[in-house]
C-alpha cells in the first residue's frame, strides 16, 4: 500500500496534460498488471456491468475525465485508476 500511495502522490503532482502519458510510463515501470506492457490501459470500464472486483468499480464509478482515484486494494492487489473517456 505505502508503494501504491508513494506513486499517486507522484501522479497527482502532474498537470493534466502530462498525466495520462506520465500515467502510462509509470505503469510500464512499476505495475505487476498484465496492462503495465499498454500503459495500464485496460478495456471500457462500464459501472454495473460486474467485468472488474467490486473494490475496483467502487473506485472507478464516480471518476470524471481526467480524474485519478483513490489507491484501490483487491485481491489482485492495489490499484490506481486514471480516467481516459
């Protein structure tokens, strides 16, 4: 967890137009995601739809555009969400 929030105060330091590409290189280098090799890219998130863990789309669904979360923790692990669309 200490990691996950070190690196979303790193992330909220960026204006918003360096974040999403400040966002992907930081995936690439310190995610364990299958999504780190796309810049944490992952598909369409849709509220509802049950596709993520809940503790994921309870810290997605209220996101607008450009907007970071919270640090979520799954089982998978600790994850920070940057909203793209």
């Amino acid at each position: 967890m200490e990691k996950a929030e070190r690196l979303l105060a790193k992330l909220r330091s960026y204006d918003a137009e360096q974040l999403p590409r400040c966002f992907a290189k930081m995936a690439q280098h310190d995610s364990d995601c299958s999504s780190a090799r796309k810049g944490g890219k992952l598909s369409e998130f849709v509220p509802g739809q049950k596709k993520y863990m809940p503790a994921y789309e309870a810290a997605a669904a209220d996101l607008a555009v450009g907007e970071l979360s919270e640090v979520a923790e799954t089982s998978s692990g600790y994850h920070i969400i940057l909203r793209t669309k």
